[in-house]
C-alpha cells in the first residue's frame, strides 16, 4: 500500500541509524511490527494468573528428553 506521510527527516534518519534499518520502508514496517508485538504482549499479561494449565514441569521435561 502506498502512503504519503510527513516525518521530520531528523527524526528518520536518526531511526534509521539506530536500527540499522537499510531503507525508510523497512524502518516503517519494523516500527509497525514492534508496536504490533508490544500490544500482543501487553494484552497477554492481563492473563497471568488467571489461566491454570495444570502442567507437571517434571513429567514435561522427562518427556522432551526422551524425544531427542
């Protein structure tokens, strides 16, 4: 999708540095995921505490060395 927006150049070229970010357009799609991650994340930790999986760590880790 094509979109003009209007970001002060400072702001970009100094995003682009610290990122690493080899054009503007990745640097876009970056941000976007990241602030996609941090909300999934931050709507994930309402939950702690709240959902019981009643999982045996033990039997779990005795199960996962048998399978390598």
């Amino acid at each position: 999708m094509r979109t003009t927006i209007d970001i002060p150049e400072k702001l970009m070229r100094e995003a682009m540095r610290v990122t690493k970010a080899p054009t503007k357009t990745e640097l876009i799609k970056n941000a976007l995921y990241n602030i996609i991650q941090k909300n999934k994340i931050k709507a994930l930790k309402k939950f702690k505490g709240k959902v019981n999986l009643n999982i045996d760590l033990d039997i779990l880790r005795e199960r996962n060395e048998h399978i390598s």
